[in-house]
C-alpha cells in the first residue's frame, strides 16, 4: 500500500517549490525528497533543522508532518471474481504488527533514553489526535514507541508522580485500544483496554477506568459470541457511575456520557429501540450540563455526538428512515475540529442507512466517498466501512456505481 506524508508535501506546494527546488535549497538530491514525502525514509537529525527552516515551521511542525502519514491514491489491478475475497478482508490486521509486537515483549528492554512526564504526555496527545484525526497509520507507528516510554515511565517515577506516569499510561493504552477496535482486532483491543484499566486504577482514576471500560466492551464486540460480556462491562460501568458523586467532574461526565451513547448504540443492535432510547435521553441530559461539543479524555461526548450516535443506533435497529432524516439535518461543523473520523463515520451510518432503506446502492457509495473525502483512512482502516464495501463489490453493477471500484482500490479491497 503506497503511503504519502500529505502535510509535507502540501507545504512545500503552498511555498510554490517543486521538489528540485526544495533539494536544491537543501543540498540534497530530488529523489531523497521524493522518498521522505513517499513515507519511505525519514530525514536524517541533521536535516530537520534545514526543512523546518526552508518550510517556515518550527522543528516540532515538521516533526508532526513527519509522523502524519496517510495512505495515497492509487489504481490497481481488479479482481476478476470479487466473490473470492473472503469476509476477513475487511479487516487492516497488518496495521497493528507494531503493536502486537510490543504486546508480546513482557522481558523486552526499553530502547531509547527515558522521557520526562512532559514530553511523554504531549506524545499521547499527539497519538490520541492522530487516531481522532482518522490518520491511523501514523498513529500505528508511534504507538509501540510511546507505550514503551509510558511504561519505563512508570518504573521510574515516585510520589505524586507515579500516579501521572499510571495515568498516561492508561490513556496509552486506551488510544491503542481504539485503534484495534477501529481494524476489527478483538484481541487486541481488549488487551490493551484491560492494561489500561490496570494502570487507571493505580492511578486511582476513576474516569480514565470508566473509559477503559467503554474500549474492553468495543473489544468484545469485535469477538464472535461475546456481545452479552460487552453488555456486562458497559452496564455495570454506568450503574457505578451512576452511583458515584462526579462533583462536576467534567471528565467523569463525558466517560459517563460515552458509556451511555455505547449502550444505546447495542440496544439498539440487539433489537430494543426503547432502552436504546432510554439511555440516549441520559446522555443528552449529561450533554445539556456540559453545554458544548467537547473533547474530555479524548471521548468527543457533547449534544452533537448524541446526535451522531442516535443516528447510529437508529442504524443498528434498521430503522432505516430515521437515521436519513436526522443524518440530513446534523451539522457536525459544531464538533471539535480534530474530530475528522467521527465526521465520517456519520457518511458512513448514512451510506448502511441508505442501502437497507432504497437498496441505492449508487447513494451509498456516494455516501462512502463523501467518508473517504472528509477522513481517508475511514474506509481505509475502518472495519465497519470496509465491509459495507465488500457488501457493494459483491453486487456490483458499474454502470450504477461507476465510483464504487476506484475505492475500493484505494483501500486495497482489490489488487
């Protein structure tokens, strides 16, 4: 799959230099450009400081263009049969080899020099808005180096501030989590959603344990026949929040209101529209009391996402008319600007809406390319979006959806 680092090539572009004049600027050959912005090498120490100079940006800029990588566009050769690509193809499992390969290393030695709470911190904020971001790949990449400086954190740090270390630790984990849950690794989400439940609670917090929880139960869902264990965890999470003075704790509040919105979404799933909307009235009255679309623990919760995850679960109780009507008149320009996967996944309930309402399956792809404009990698990576497409490919008729193979190329559903 080719990659592009899409931010550093459109600044260099915004400055009106082709590539031979930007190697020339730098004292490099055209084609050491070409390879750094094809994601194929990463420029040396000793050139950083001359790109962030020759581009306008700071070192710390740079280095995010650097770690921003995304897939490109391509055109492949199709399958001749579509028949023949089996259900699993659905599933991006070699975006996680990093990771897995970290999972396993329980003796491995931390390589690198250790990092300081500060910089370990602004790392998992960067990996969380890169996932949020929908540019998975390059959260994938960074994923195993950060949880390994989070952990070494943790043996390292005393006092008060163990306790930070623990902290980000969990929300690590938590971000890895997400990104496996998002793939359709099982496994793998549920793992790191149960380390970092581990290492929330040693840092006695209560939020990042309830967020823990949400990721063990999306894992659970990713594994065949495990949907009422998913039912338990989120269940019971909500009763001991419910049960627990937040004080106002607006991070308490929003791993609440995420709680909530996961378990209308699967009442809804298991046939029971009224308990889903049960638990989408308590969490807009959590939404109300938060007052805006906000970010807390990196969860989203606010009055839009409510309204996306109505939509939603509308979906999943094949009320296939109310997810049309509510999807035509949700602005989702109200949300957080990192929230760019979130905005697509609406695209992509509304592409599975209009399938299963009209059968329209040239509105459905056109739905899935407005997913794929809005975030790439949603139909790239997502398990949900990528299986929709294998649902299209399967019936396909091109003179109805001229669009519906050039995309499936471009997230490698055919070779």
């Amino acid at each position: 799959m080719a990659l592009k680092r899409h931010r550093l090539c459109q600044r260099r572009k915004t400055l009106g230099y082709s590539q031979e004049r930007l190697a020339g600027l730098l004292g490099v050959e055209r084609s050491t450009v070409v390879r750094w912005e094809n994601a194929e090498t990463d420029p040396q120490p000793w050139h950083r400081t001359r790109i962030a100079s020759a581009l306008g940006v700071t070192l710390e800029q740079l280095d995010d263009m650097l770690v921003d990588v995304s897939m490109a566009a391509h055109r492949g050769q199709a399958m001749g049969d579509e028949s023949r690509i089996p259900a699993s193809a659905a599933t991006r499992p070699e975006l996680l080899n990093g990771l897995r390969t970290f999972l396993t290393g329980y003796l491995a030695t931390p390589t690198g020099s250790a990092q300081s709470t500060v910089e370990v911190r602004r790392a998992v904020g960067r990996v969380h808005n890169l996932y949020q971001r929908a540019s998975y790949t390059s959260a994938a990449r960074l994923l195993p180096d950060l949880l390994s400086q989070a952990t070494t954190l943790t043996t390292s740090s005393t006092g008060m501030h163990r306790s930070s270390a623990f902290r980000l630790l969990a929300a690590a984990y938590i971000a890895a989590s997400k990104l496996a849950a998002k793939v359709g690794d099982g496994d793998t989400a549920l793992l790191t959603a149960d380390r970092a439940s581990t290492a929330a609670r040693l840092a006695s917090d209560q939020a990042l344990a309830a967020v823990a929880a949400y990721q063990a139960a999306c894992g659970l869902l990713r594994l065949p026949g495990r949907a009422i264990e998913a039912d338990q965890v989120v269940l019971n999470s909500i009763d001991r929040l419910a049960g627990a003075d937040s004080g106002g704790d607006r991070d308490l509040l929003s791993a609440q209101g995420a709680l909530l919105l996961l378990a209308a979404v699967m009442a809804a799933g298991q046939g029971n529209p009224r308990e889903a909307g049960h638990f989408l009235t308590q969490a807009e009255g959590l939404a109300t009391v938060l007052g805006s679309d906000r970010n807390r623990l990196w969860t989203g919760f606010g009055p839009t996402n409510v309204v996306i995850h109505a939509v939603s679960a509308a979906v999943r109780a094949g009320n296939v008319d109310q997810p049309l009507e509510m999807g035509s008149r949700l602005d989702t320009s109200r949300l957080p600007a990192v929230l760019v996967g979130r905005r697509a996944q609406v695209h992509v309930d509304m592409a599975a809406a209009t399938l299963m309402s009209s059968g329209d399956r040239s509105a459905s792809v056109l739905h899935l390319l407005e997913a794929e404009r809005v975030g790439a990698e949603v139909v790239h990576a997502n398990v949900q979006a990528r299986a929709l497409l294998l649902d299209l490919l399967a019936k396909e008729r091109r003179a109805a959806t001229p669009g519906l193979r050039p995309l499936a190329e471009r997230a490698g559903l055919l070779a």
